[in-house]
C-alpha cells in the first residue's frame, strides 16, 4: 500500500525513532509499504519518520542510479552487484563516519523541489538489523554512503536542510516557508 510522505514542517520528521526491539507483521507491512512508497516516488531511500512513524526503520535502494556509483561491502565480503543486495530494510542502523568528506547533491521526498550540496563523508559503516533479526555489517561509499547518511539522519530527526550551508538555506527560504505553510494547513 502507498504511503503519504510527510512534507517539511510535520512534526514527526524531527522525532527520533523508538528502537524496534520486536519484528512482527505490522513492522513488516510497515516495511513493504514503505518500499513501495519510495519506488513509486523514484526516492532512493525513505525513513519511518517520512510516513508518520517514529521509528527505527529505514529502506534504501540506489541500484538504479547508475550515474553516482556505489561500493557496498557486506559482512566483510564485496558486493559486485548492487542488484542483489538491494534493497536494504534496516532497524535500529548505527552510523559510524569516514573522516574524509565531499560535497554532493542532495534532494529530500519531504522537501519537493530543493536539492543542495551537502557534505557527507566519503565511506560509511553501519551496523544494523534486518527483518529477520539478522546483524548486518554495511560498508559503503559513493552514493549508497551519502544515502545511508541521508537516512539515518532522518531517523535521529535531522533534516538535510540541518546540513545546508547558510547560503544555500537562504536560497531556498521561501520555498522552506511556503513549504511548512501547506504542510501547517493539513
């Protein structure tokens, strides 16, 4: 079933996630639905929080996106096709952040029309659960790490618009205000 997506200015999308500490059938329909959500809105990545849910709970899939390659290491063993790892369904993810960084073009589903340069780092590991309670060890770089960053922001109720230089958020302030104003009237 498709999800709405929460537009900026809802408070649920600055909420942290509650730990899921148990999968049962509605953390996995949550879970479908959400995938079906993203891919319907051609998102690479969509948080709980981005459909009213306040959880520990992300999907992502970046193997369509051949222009902004990725390398992906699962539980110490290379991933050669992104295609087969993908997607990803993660709970309770935990980031831990390479120290070099790189600007990045970034869009949010809850925030239609903006994109901006972000930095994020480069390579990313994240350990995380599957839904079948399954620890995973990702390591990742290219757009798969900016995406895994992205979400699990989203997760700890950080916004990309959090990231944006002052610059670019004075560019974007009236769509931002416009923005939160439709979402204030729903």
């Amino acid at each position: 079933m498709k999800l709405t997506i929460r537009k900026y200015g809802d408070p649920v999308l600055r909420a942290k996630g509650k730990r899921i500490d148990e999968v049962d059938d509605n953390i996995r329909a949550l879970a479908g639905d959400m995938l079906e959500t993203m891919h319907a809105a051609n998102g690479i990545g969509l948080a709980a929080q981005q459909v009213g849910h306040a959880l520990q709970l992300t999907v992502l899939d970046v193997s369509q996106i051949e222009d902004r390659p990725s390398t992906m290491n699962l539980n110490g063993r290379p991933v050669a096709d992104l295609a087969t790892a993908m997607p990803l369904v993660l709970l309770n993810p935990q980031v831990r952040l390479g120290e070099a960084t790189e600007p990045g073009s970034e869009g949010c589903l809850s925030f239609p029309e903006i994109s901006a340069d972000i930095d994020r780092s480069i390579a990313v590991e994240v350990e995380a659960e599957t839904l079948d309670g399954e620890e995973i060890l990702i390591e990742a770089t290219g757009l798969l790490a900016r995406a895994l960053q992205h979400e699990i922001d989203h997760l700890n109720g950080i916004l990309f618009i959090d990231r944006m230089s002052s610059a670019a958020k004075a560019s974007h302030s009236s769509r931002l205000r416009k923005l939160q104003k439709e979402t204030a009237k729903l």
